[in-house]
C-alpha cells in the first residue's frame, strides 16, 4: 500500500522544508493557489470522502461547505492538535516528523474556506512539537508560502501556533474554541455549530492534525486516487496508535478494510511474551472494549467497528492480555474521565467522580451487591444528557467492561479481593 | 512585593496581544509568559495579568485554576509528570511512580525539601506506544525501567 500519512516521516531530517519540498511538499499548496478556486478546493475534498480523523468521523468536505459565503464576518481555521484521547499518538508523530505537511494541510483549508487567520492549537505538554511546528511555521513564511500577498496571487494568510495549557476537553471543538477565545475549555451548545458561530462568534472550521495532514495529498493526487484506496464507504487510510500489551507498539497506517486480527497478530506482532488477548479498545480510551472472540471478522473502517458494538473513534488500539484486571482497567479509565471533565454539566461532573468510586471500591474488594446496576444506571444518565460528547465518551466504556467482564466484576465483589493484581 | 512585568516581557505580551483577533484571545500565552516571568502564578500574578489583559480578576483566576500546567504554588526545579493512564498502567507506570516515592522520599503532589523535584502523576501525555514514561519540565522521558528513572533523577540537579 502506498503511504499517504506516513508517507514522508522515516526520511532522514523529514521536519525541514528542504527535505519535504524535495518530496513533492507545498506542491499541492501551489496548485490550489494558482489553479484552483476556493470551492473547487472544498469539491475536491467533498469527492475524496475525507472523514475527520479526531474521533468523530464527520466529511472533511461537507463541514468546510458548511462555512457561509457572504458572512461579512473574518473567518477561522484551527487545526486541532489537542490529541489527548488515551492511546492515541498519531498526531504528535505527524507534528514532530511531518510539521509541513500538517501545514500546508491547514493553509489549504484556510485557503478554501477564505480565512486569512488560521491557528493550530497544540497540547501545551507537547513542547517539543510546539517548537518543530514554530519552526517549520518560520520557514515556510520565510519560502513566500505563508504571510502577505502569497506566492504573488494577493492571498494573505497568518497561521499562530497557540499552545493549550493541560485540559483533555480541549480537544472537543467547541471546548477547543472556548479555550482559544481566553477562556476555560468549556464546551457550547450546538447548535449553532461552529461552521457559523465559531471563534469569537465567527465562521470557523476545525479539523483534526491527521485529516488535515491528508488533504496535500488528496490536491496534490486528486480525490479519485484517495478514494481508490479503502472500503465502499471508508475511504482511503487511517493512522491507528497501538500500546499495552503488544509486541511491537507504535503508529501504523492501513488501508481502510483491513483484518483487525491480521493487523494485531502480523503487522503488530501479536499479544506480548506470549500472552493470550483478553480484549482490545480499538478507538481511544472513550469507545467500548471487545473481547478477543469479538475481533474475529472485524475490519478496520468506520463501519465495521461500529457493527462490531464500538466505534473506531481516534484509532487508539490499547491491548490487554489475559494477566490484566478488567476492574483496574476499567478503573483507570473512569479515573480518566473524573479527573477530565470539564465540570459544566451536572450528570458528568457528578457522576464521573460516583462511577470512579464505584469501580475503585470494586477493585480494593470493598464492592457492594448491586454496585455494577449502579454503575450501569449512573453510566445510563450520563449518556446522552450533557452538552458535548464528553458524557458519551466517559460512559461507554464503563458500561461496556461490565457488560463484556461482568463475571470477573461479581468475582471481585463476592472474594472481596482483586484476584488478578500482583 | 510589586509583580510587575520586565520591560522585555512587557515587550513580548505586546506582541502576543497583537497577533490575536481579539485580546482576550491571547489569554494562555500571556498566562505562561507570567509563570515564566513570576515562577507561577500568584494572587498577585493573576491581579496583574487581569489588569494588562483589561479583563476581570475573577475571570482570569477561572482560567487558571481549569488548566493543569498552570501552577498557583512554587513547584520545584524539575517537575517529574509520571503518567498514570491505562496504556502506561498496562506496562508498569505503577512501579515507576512508586520507585519514584521512594527514591525522592515524597509522594505525589510533593515537593522535596531542597525544591529540587516535584512529583505529579498525570493523566496521557500522547506517549502510549513508548511507556512507562514522564515528564519532565518540557521533556519526555520513554520506556522506562527503574534503573533508568534511577539515572535520570541524578543527572537532574
């Protein structure tokens, strides 16, 4: 399969113009400016099927057409790179290794939707990436790709690298946007989505570092050529992260469709020291965990994990083998979202703490008859009841280690002891 | 003690101010230019950013206390960040925050007596496929053992 994603970070010094113009970088950036009206652009991107790769899996194309013409008002591009989501990678190794191409993917989206400021908002942990990101921001304004009157066409365009300070709900787009107008990350209502209320109440577009990272390519090659690769409704490729218990970990990029067990057992090497699978969360941390049976015949794109009973979500694949405690697992993870969320919503602010001392107490063998209803029922009330897919996200995976592990749950209440713990 | 910005920190925040759209905008980068400037963020930090940023102290203070990386105590020289999430907790980041404690003699949310280290343990720092790790101040230490941490807290003084 030819790499689109991953196609120029093994290269020697791949973060520098020289390396990635001499890989065909900014072509595609040129093309557009030169040859191509902004809408043209957006059709482009429509035709490719480009999926966002954040997590949501919304079309590229639809939400940039989204954005009103005759707005009077400026209009914003904000690349998302917040990535947060638990056993997700892909992001910072596209920042660190291939900073142009997440740029020029911006300065595309910028360029199609006719904004003429654009932000990419970075993790504040990610100081490292913060810094190659500045730097090849320097050397492509330095080039004529980035600043006034650009490549001699009048188009102007500033793109300001802003850093987040330590908040996961940054990542949600309108959290994202609240923290970027000066605020606490706090999500708004939609509607009115961003598209037409965005940053400071103006049209705003925000796109995920590897959704953007792909659409050089897409300009550069065509929409034809990208949905050449993929299944019938999940074009071209995706990055999946994969971590825990797995031999060779790391960022993979596949073509959507392929075998998930094929993708775990040969690409990755398989389970660990010779280990058995036990189950394996395929989409980041929020999305529900399988059982090993479940993989059997399981494809990775959009939906075949969403008939499997998950979601590929961020492609964050996190592997356990048949050592690991469900309970701690799920712990963790309910450990995650009550120290996350945002505090907004009363369901999630409460109960995230309530199933996080729930599944705590399960764990230290101080479980009660009737906790995993609790839990299921607190889980239940959340869902679906707050104002960003954060209630979602911290509930699915509760209600799904207990309906998959359940007996290993009542094995902890009823010994009053975590068995499997060292 | 007046908490006031240098003339070349003053002289930055202008700059920052100016890119952004709007100025209130320019809220974080402000923010972490103040801890670079004032070691963190005191009441008296958070009043004077409130004022140079034309916005109400109780806003500001919101901001602060939402975000993790902004500090309202003094921290020591080297914050060790171990992270706990369950991709590193699947490969033994419980073990290495525990030698940790033990080496440094403090526990979490700590700081040694000579302020040479604080310890935290946080939430995914995006390093799943290379745990256990942690961080420290800007930088990202990966796959570690014991013995490793071991090296890395000596050469930190």
């Amino acid at each position: 399969m030819e790499k689109v994603l991953l196609r120029n970070v093994d290269a020697p010094e791949s973060h520098t113009l020289e390396v990635y113009r001499a890989r065909g970088g900014y072509r595609a950036w040129e093309k557009a400016l030169r040859e191509m009206a902004p809408e043209r652009v957006t059709d482009e991107v429509k035709a490719s099927n480009l999926r966002g790769r954040g997590g949501a899996g919304f079309p590229t194309g639809m939400k940039w057409g989204f954005v009103p013409k005759d707005n009077p008002k400026p209009k914003y591009v904000v690349c998302n790179a917040d990535e947060s989501e638990p056993g997700t990678f892909k992001d910072r190794l596209l920042i660190e290794k291939d900073p142009h191409a997440v740029i020029e993917g911006t300065m595309i989206a910028a360029y199609a939707i006719q904004s003429h400021t654009a932000f990419i908002y970075i993790r504040g942990e990610l100081s490292f990436g913060a810094t190659v990101l500045q730097n090849a921001l320097d050397e492509a304004e330095r080039a004529g790709y980035l600043g006034k009157n650009i490549l001699g066409t009048g188009y102007d365009l500033d793109v300001i690298l802003h850093r987040g300070a330590g908040a996961y709900i940054c990542g949600e787009e309108t959290g994202l946007l609240a923290s970027l107008e000066g605020g606490k990350g706090w999500p708004k209502v939609k509607p009115p989505f961003p598209a037409t209320h965005g940053l400071f109440g103006c049209p705003t577009v925000v796109n995920n570092v590897e959704t953007l990272a792909a659409v050089p390519w897409i300009i550069d090659r065509g929409a034809a050529q990208y949905t050449a690769l993929g299944t019938e409704k999940s074009k071209g490729t995706k990055l999946f992260s994969v971590s825990g218990h797995i031999q060779r970990p790391g960022v993979y990029e596949v073509e959507m469709g392929y075998s998930f067990k094929r993708f775990l057992e040969e690409d990755c090497g398989g389970v660990r020291n010779g280990k058995k699978l036990k189950g394996v969360i395929p989409g980041g941390a929020s999305m529900p965990v399988l059982r090993a049976e479940e993989i059997d015949g399981v494809t990775m794109d959009y939906e075949s994990f969403q008939a499997a009973g998950t979601l590929l979500g961020s492609g964050g694949v996190i592997v356990m083998d048949d050592s690991t405690c469900m309970v701690r697992a799920a712990w963790n993870i309910a450990r995650f979202f009550a120290h996350e969320s945002c505090g907004q919503c009363s369901p999630c602010r409460e109960g995230c703490h309530w199933m996080e001392k729930i599944f705590r107490r399960i764990e230290h063998g101080e479980g009660r008859a009737g906790d995993l209803d609790l839990i299921q029922s607190i889980s239940g009330n959340i869902a679906g009841n707050t104002i960003c897919p954060f209630g979602d996200a911290a509930s699915w995976p509760a209600a799904a280690f207990i309906k998959k592990y359940r007996e290993e749950f009542e094995e902890h209440i009823t010994k009053k002891k975590c068995v499997r713990m060292e | 003690m007046a908490v006031e910005f240098s003339p070349e920190a003053r002289q930055k925040f202008e700059k920052i101010v100016a890119r952004y759209p709007k100025k209130d905008g320019a809220m974080l980068p402000v923010l972490y230019l103040a801890q670079r400037e004032f070691g963190y963020l005191s009441t008296e930090a958070i009043e004077y950013v409130a004022k140079i940023m034309e916005l109400p102290a109780a806003r500001v203070y919101g901001v602060v206390t939402f975000y993790t990386m902004l500090n309202m105590k003094p921290i020591g020289r080297h914050h060790i960040q171990v992270c706990r999430t369950l991709p590193c907790a699947l490969v033994g980041a419980e073990r290495i925050a525990a030698s940790i404690k033990k080496k440094l003699g403090i526990g979490t949310g700590e700081t040694t007596a000579d302020g040479r280290f604080t310890l935290s343990e946080v939430e995914c720092l995006a390093s799943c496929g290379s745990g256990p790790m942690m961080q420290v101040n800007d930088d990202y230490y990966e796959d570690l053992t014991e013995e490793k941490v071991d090296k890395i807290l000596e050469r930190l003084k």
